[in-house]
C-alpha cells in the first residue's frame, strides 16, 4: 500500500471515529492492519486511535488496557513482564523514580529537550493512554507503574506533550501513598 492510500485510509478511520462511525472505522482500519508491508509504526496513528476508542467511549478499560499492553511491546517496549508481576513492579518503580527526580540537579530540567522521535513520542502517548485505561479499570498498580515509566522516559529522552501530566499524576500517588506533602 502507498504512503498516499495509507494516509487517506488513516485520516478517513479517524474521522470515522470522530463521528461515532466505529464499524465503519473498524472497516478502513481493518484494510491497512490486513496489508503485509505496513509497519507497526505506520499502523500507529489508528492504533492509538483504536485503543482511545476503546477506553474512552466504548469504556471498554481493560480490553484497552491489554490492547496498549501488546501495542507497547510491539514498539520494543516491554512495561510488564507478566500482569500477575505488575504490583510488584510498580512498587519498585515508584521509589526508583522519586530517588531520579529528586537527585537530578534543578538545572536539569532546563535542559530537557523536547523530544522528536516519532517512537518515543508514540510510546509516552501510550504509557499516557495506559495510565488512564488502567486507572479507569481498577488497576492502580499498573496506572502507577506506567506514570513512573512516563516520568523516567521523560528524564532520559526528553519532554513530550505527556511529561507534565505524567510528574503531576506521579505528584498524586505520592501525596496518597506516602501523605507526603512537602
């Protein structure tokens, strides 16, 4: 499939969603999933678009949850090594990247550049997306896991549109988990 057939098809899916049109959007989504020579990071946008669908208006939490799961390791990046070791990963995650954040020096922050690979772009916005759907279905762990990974990936590569929210939801499950309000 060309560049050009590409894009029309993604554009015309997302508009489809944008409209409620979810069957027909399934439909043009369906058509470039189905084509052979389409890489994972071309497919992205209606990927992403998929799994907002499915968290956000069809609240379908936890299919969209494991959707954005299985998307992140198709990227390379595997958040969990299994779900059952969820819990414990976050509760590791969590003092590790409080120790990164309150460690870097204040200048740091001003050197942060804002980040311009479309892959990492694309995984802070589906450690975002994660954090929500997760969040919505009950799994705090995982919500708190995929804020701290946002957080971390936002000190090593770089600001993207997620960084803010990510340090203020990490900011939260501080202010719950260790009432530590200084």
């Amino acid at each position: 499939i060309c560049s050009l057939a590409l894009d029309l098809h993604t554009i015309g899916a997302q508009m489809q969603l944008i409209s409620g049109n979810l069957k027909i959007a399934d439909e043009y989504s369906n058509e470039i999933f189905k084509q052979e020579n389409v890489s994972v990071m071309e497919t992205l946008p209606l990927r992403i678009a998929r799994a907002w669908t499915l968290s956000s208006v069809e609240s379908k939490h936890v299919e969209a949850t494991e959707y954005v799961i299985n998307l992140l390791r198709e990227l390379g990046h595997n958040l969990i090594w299994r779900p059952s070791l969820a819990p414990a990963q976050a509760v590791s995650a969590f003092p590790r990247t409080l120790k990164l954040i309150k460690e870097a020096p204040k200048d740091f922050y001003k050197s942060l550049e804002i980040v311009t690979d479309p892959k990492q772009k694309a995984i802070s916005d589906l450690l975002h997306l994660l954090h929500y759907s997760s969040y919505m279905s009950g799994r705090l762990f995982l919500a708190a896991l995929s804020c701290c990974k946002d957080v971390e990936l936002t000190m090593k590569y770089g600001i993207t549109h997620n960084s803010a929210r990510s340090f203020c939801n990490l900011g939260g499950f501080v202010l719950h988990l260790q009432e530590d309000y200084g």
